[in-house]
C-alpha cells in the first residue's frame, strides 16, 4: 500500500507539471511577440497581435500499479484444550475433640464477725455569753436648698419632602409556550400470569402412638386398724364428759377412759407393669395438587397522550412603580434649658456606738471507748477438678478427582486476504498546446 500510495503522488505530480507549463506558462507572456531573425533583417521590429493561447492535448499511456485482494488459505497452528480426569490425594486435618479432666486450687473466703474496742474523740459543747461592742449607721435627714436644670420642649412646623412610589399598570405584548395534548393509540404485549394446577408427590413424617409394656415401683399400703385406749381429758365443768361411765354431774372421776380404733400403716414396695403409649415416626409418599402460575403474553392497545408546544402571542399587564416627589408638614420637637431654684433633702449617716449580749459557744474535747464490729475474711484453699474440651489434630488421606484442561496443538487451515501490486496500462492527457502569432510564425510554449 505505501508503495501504491507512492507511485500515484508521482505520477499526479508529474502530470500537474506539465499542464501548468503548457496552460499558465504560456499564456501569461507579452502581448507582443518577439520577431523572428529572419524578419528582423527586412521590416523594423513592431508589436505583433494579440497572441491566441488554445491548449492541445495528446493520450499517452503509463503503467500503474493497482491494489488486488486475493484469498490464500494458510495452515496456522494453534493450542486447544482438551479436558482430563485426574486423581489426586490430599491430605485432610480434622480437629477431633476430647475431654480432659484438670484440677485447679481455688481460693474462697469465709467472713468471720469479730470485736474490738477503740478510743475516739467526743466535742461538748459549752455556752457562756459575751457583751461586745459594736458600730450602728443611724440616717439623718436634713433640707438643702439648690439649683436645677429644667429642659422645656419648644414645637415647630417644618416642611420636609419625601419620595412615594406610585404604581402604573402598564399592558405589554409577549409570546407564550402553549401545550396541546396529541392521543395515539399503541399495541403493546403485557405479561399476565394464568394459575394451572399441577399434581406433584411428596413425602411427610406420619406419627403413630405405639403401646408398649413398662414396669414401675409402686408404695402400697398395707396396713390394718387396731383398737388402742385413749385416756381422755378430767371433767373441767363439773359434767361428765364421758357419760355414764364416769357417773353424773357433781360426781365425775379424774381420768376418762376410751377406747378407738387407729390404723397402723405398713408401706411395701411392689413392681406394677401398665400400658404406655410411644409415639414412633415414618415417612410417606402422597400426593398433593399445586397451583402454579405461568406466564403468558397478551396484546392490548393503549393509548399514548404526548404534547406539541406551539407559541402564539399574548398580551399581559405589568404594574410598575413610579418615584414621585411630595411635600408634607411635620412637627420638630427641640428643648430649651433654663435653671430653677429647688429644695431637696438629703440623707446623712451618723455612725454611734451601742453594746449587746450575745451567746457564744465552745466545744471542749474528752476520749471515750467503744466496741466495733468488724469482718475478717479468712481464705480457704480447696482442689476444684474440672473438665476441659482439647482438640487432636488428626491426618487423614482424602483422594479425589478433577477435571484439567490439557493443551494441544493443532494444525488449520485459515482463510487469509493478502494485497497485491498488479500493473495496468491506463491512458492519460498531456497538454502540449502551441500559441500562434499574426507575424506569422509560431513559438511553442515556454518560449
């Protein structure tokens, strides 16, 4: 290709050479020719005609080199994968738990309540009273005449000019963006999911109470009653609690006898067997009805609301405000001052002297003893045994196998567009134009 592309701005150069020199060289010379020798000798040199310029052209062949895409089947070499089953063993660690027994010395504390007895230091407080003396501030009051400033508020008129902004209501031209709703209609697929029942099989856990036969230790009772004599309480009232037996009021004996009849337990151990149900679990195949939904596609038309933007003109009020000067009369207030004779009082302080009782009181110290209470707590060494989970890192050997992909290389043919220089004779125009002169003789061009 650069060679192609190098020949073509040859060849393109070359033949805008010539055409230039044949059509511009030629053409831009003198109006005036020069005469030939020949006729210089018999007539004086003067200005010939105007000089006709036409361009000539003449086909000349050339050999140009043309690009030509050919298709050439190689044979290329290239890696596939191939896949291999392989086997290999690796080795697994597993930790595999244990319990040991470790016995550890623990320390516990017994509190023990004990006794003692300490001196502290008792304050007592002791009251006495004191006289002191002591300054008291006593307010006199007294007139004193003077002199003060009053200020009185003297009212003026002022005119004084101040700015309103008036509004104008100005009507202005404009355009506005107005929207018109445009419908189309458009087919459009929709999913909707239609429920088909479908019978599938499965398993459940079914439980079943079983009876089984269980033996128990059972306490039975199997005592009897015997008759006992109870001696019962003397006659507190004078009556005969017990009836005939101990005679009538007034005449009862100490002691009562009676006679009842008491139960002597005798507990004995016996094996009973009874009936108990056991539940026992098994698993069943049955059948059971699903609704699944599947989707299906439906068409539907529906349509589609879009708007178009359009500008038309429109007319629309503004209020704007104006700044107008107006003149109004205010009051200014100033204050004149002017001095005024008064009478004021004022309050002086006089300091005197007076005493008073007062009770003071001292705290005097002694020691006393008493007995505290206080906790010891006494350690105890004790042998605790204890379990412990450890975990034995044990080896074992796992063989197992992998797909591997496994290169190879492999011979193909492969269909390639090579480009080729072929030369071709092409036909071209050369400008070879000659300029003929009223003097009768010709110059060729360039001349």
């Amino acid at each position: 290709m650069k060679k192609l592309s190098f020949v073509i701005v040859a060849l393109t150069a070359m033949i805008g050479t010539e055409a230039s020199a044949g059509l511009f060289g030629l053409c831009k010379k003198s109006q005036c020719c020069e005469p030939e020798p020949c006729v210089a000798q018999c007539a004086p040199a003067t200005c010939c005609a105007p000089v006709k310029c036409e361009p000539v052209y003449k086909e000349v062949e050339c050999t140009v080199m043309v690009p030509t895409w050919e298709t050439v089947t190689k044979t290329i070499q290239c890696t596939e994968y191939k896949p291999e089953e392989k086997t290999y063993t690796r080795t697994v660690h597993k930790m595999v738990p244990r319990m040991e027994k470790k016995t550890r010395e623990c320390t516990t504390y017994t509190t023990e309540t004990r006794t003692r007895d300490e001196t502290y230091t008792v304050c007592t407080p002791v009251t006495r009273e004191v006289t002191e003396k002591y300054m008291v501030a006593v307010p006199h009051t007294k007139v004193v005449k003077g002199t003060k400033t009053v200020c009185t508020p003297v009212w003026t008129e002022k005119e004084v000019e101040y700015c309103v902004m008036v509004p104008h209501t100005e009507t202005r031209k404009g355009t506005r963006v107005m929207c018109k709703p445009v419908t189309t209609e458009r087919e459009v697929e929709y999913c909707v999911m239609v429920p088909h029942t479908e019978t599938r099989t499965g398993t459940r856990v079914v439980t079943e109470c079983v009876p089984v036969t269980k033996t128990c230790t059972v306490c039975v009772d199997e005592g009897h009653w015997e008759e006992r004599q109870i001696a019962a309480k003397p006659c507190a009232t004078g009556c005969d609690p017990c009836g005939s037996k101990c005679g009538g009021c007034n005449n009862c004996a100490p002691v009562c006898q009676q006679v009842c009849k008491v139960w002597v337990p005798k507990i004995v151990t016996k094996e009973k067997e009874y009936t108990a149900y056991q539940q026992k679990c098994h698993t069943e195949t049955y059948d059971y009805e699903v609704t699944v939904c599947k989707p299906e596609m439906h068409k539907k038309t529906v349509q589609e609301c879009s708007y178009e933007t359009y500008e038309e003109p429109c007319e629309y009020q503004v209020t704007v405000c104006k700044p107008e000067m107006h003149t109004k009369t205010v009051k200014v207030c100033h204050y004149e001052e002017s001095q005024v004779e008064c009478e004021y009082e004022v309050c002086e302080w006089v300091c005197e002297e007076r005493e008073r009782t007062c009770c003071v009181t001292d705290y005097e110290t002694s020691q006393a003893t008493r007995t505290v209470e206080y906790c010891v707590a006494i350690p105890h060494t004790e042998t605790v045994e204890y379990e412990v989970c450890v975990y034995d890192c044990v080896a074992t050997d796992v063989t197992e196998t992998c797909t591997v992909m496994v290169p190879h290389t492999v011979e193909k043919q492969v269909e390639v567009k090579v480009c080729k220089m072929v030369p071709e004779t092409r036909t071209k125009k050369v400008c070879v134009s000659t300029c003929e002169s009223a003097c009768g003789h010709c110059s060729t061009c360039g001349h």
